[in-house]
C-alpha cells in the first residue's frame, strides 16, 4: 500500500524530493564525483564499475557526445587509479535509431577501452533490445575480449542465451531483471525467478565462464555463496555486485572478508532525475526501502533489513 502510494506520487513530488530520496543511489553529478566515491569504496576493499546515466538516445549527434563522455570518464578513471571498469548502455549509443550507427560508436568506444585496458560492461535493458545486446556482445569480443553484458534469469528465454553464450572466458553479470515484462516473455512468480536465477549461474558456472552475481537477495545470496564454494573451479571465475546505496553493507563486508571480489555499480550524471523515476516505477517493492533512506546517511548502510 505505501509503495504503490509513493509510486503514484512521484509525478507531483518537486526535484528537490526526489534527489533527497534516490540520492543515496547516485554517485553524484559529475565523473568527478563517481572517481572521488570509487577511489573511496577502493580503498575500503570493494571493486567498482561507474555508468555514465543515459539512455534512449534518439539524436546521432547526443550519441557521439555520450561516447566522447565515456572517452573522457575513462581518461579521467585511468588518472585517478581506480578500477578500470565501466558499464554502459546500448540505447546511449542509439542502438534504437541507427544500430549502425551504434555499432560504430561502439567500436569507437572498445578502441579506447583497450588503448588502457578497461573492462566493458554491456548493460541489458528491456526485452525489445535483448537481441540487439547480445549480438553487439558477440561481434564486440572479436574487437576487445575484456567485454561482457547481463543476463535476465526473469527472462525465460535466459536460460537457452546462457547455454548458447557462455564458454571459457565469457564473462556475464546475472541478475533477476527490474523490467516489468509480459508473463509469455518473462516468468512473475519471485519463487520461479528464483529457482531460474540459480539454474542460469549453474549453467554459466559449468561452462567455464566469469559471472557477476548481481543480487540484492539474501537467499539468492546464500545459495550462490555455497554454489560457488562446491563448484569445481568457481573460484576465481565470479564476483558479487550491488548497486550503490542498496542497504545490504553487512552483507557485502561478510562476502568480502571470505575473500570474494565485491563490485558496486556507481551510476552517476544530470539524467539522474529521469533514472530515478524509471527505477521507481519499474520496481515499487524498493519505493518503501528508498523512502527509509531519507533518515539514513551512510549510502551503504549496515544494519537495514534485505530488500526483495
């Protein structure tokens, strides 16, 4: 009920509100303020990866300035001396314009990821691009093999993807999926996105691939945890991934200190506002977690109960 009524008002809710309430989200304005934030969470032993926010391009030429913005992030990532890591989305490049045109860009893009050596995360968006995605992931390791993109487990489509995709060196981050999707694309029940979250790790895990796990789950968590640790060769070929300001800090400590690698998405720009809302509509169960934070600091914290 709380959800659904913050949901409804989001449309009448000043700017000023909606930054207080999904600020904790946002590593800031500027890349200058996601680099300061990444050489903090670095030291404190968490790895990153820093999203440039945009998406949805619909003009060529706001696609190449996002291009020459994540030329510019990784120049400045590169000087800083925090993890080489970004993700990116493909619509940001106007893969629903001119997907020859943004394959272009994207080429462009790999060309100054390999110049220093970055890894580039292809970011999965709704069920209408999960085949352009996939391709441009495909033909985008034949120019620099230090890419990887998403896998969906809500999709029920992910587990044949995964099966077809995933081989020694593939590198994947899976999550359960924030898109509302249609029950003949995309399975409802969180018991059955579950059960196929699980099935798809196992798939990628026995294919000799490197997967992000990216969940907020404490019993998707728990499994993978153990997944992970009986697995002939796991170790090494995965890593946990949480989203910057989901309230899930003890939990990440504990995976840390038992040796895993531990990655923060830290999204930042000036689309934070439209990002903000999108996340909000497209999954009210945190409307009530985000509105929590509006009594909280510490964009990590520690004590809070797990989101679903």
């Amino acid at each position: 009920m709380l959800a659904r009524l913050l949901i409804t008002m989001l449309g009448v809710m000043p700017r000023p509100i909606i930054r207080r309430v999904a600020g904790r989200y946002i590593a800031g304005d500027n890349k200058e303020d996601a680099i300061l934030l990444a050489a903090q969470l670095n030291r404190d032993g968490f790895a990153v990866t820093i999203d440039h926010l945009g998406e949805d391009v619909t003009q060529a030429d706001q696609a190449r300035r996002e291009l020459d913005a994540y030329r510019e992030l990784m120049a400045a990532m590169t000087a800083a001396g925090v993890d080489r890591n970004i993700s990116i989305k493909l619509t940001q490049l106007g893969l629903r314009q001119d997907p020859g045109l943004a394959f272009a860009l994207f080429e462009k893009l790999l060309a100054a990821a390999g110049a220093d050596d970055f890894f580039v995360r292809i970011d999965m968006e709704d069920s209408s691009v999960t085949d352009a995605t996939l391709d441009f992931y495909e033909r985008g390791r034949a120019i620099w093999p230090r890419i990887g993109t998403v896998l969906q487990a809500r999709l029920r489509r992910t587990a044949e993807d995964a099966a077809r995709l995933a081989q020694a060196g593939a590198s994947f981050r899976l999550c359960k999926g924030i898109y509302l999707e249609p029950p003949e694309l995309a399975y409802q029940d969180p018991g059955r996105i579950n059960a196929a979250y699980m099935d798809v790790l196992t798939i990628l895990l026995d294919a000799g691939a490197h997967v992000a796990i990216a969940t907020h789950d404490a019993q998707l968590i728990a499994q993978s945890r153990f997944l992970v640790k009986t697995h002939p060769g796991a170790i090494g070929r995965h890593e946990f991934q949480a989203l910057l300001g989901v309230p899930i800090r003890n939990t990440l400590e504990s995976l840390r200190r038992e040796g895993h690698v531990v990655r923060i998405y830290l999204p930042f720009g000036q689309d934070w506002y439209a990002y903000s809302l999108r996340r909000l509509r497209e999954n009210p169960r945190i409307a009530v977690q985000i509105a929590g934070s509006l009594f909280r600091r510490d964009r990590l914290a520690k004590n809070p109960p797990e989101p679903p």
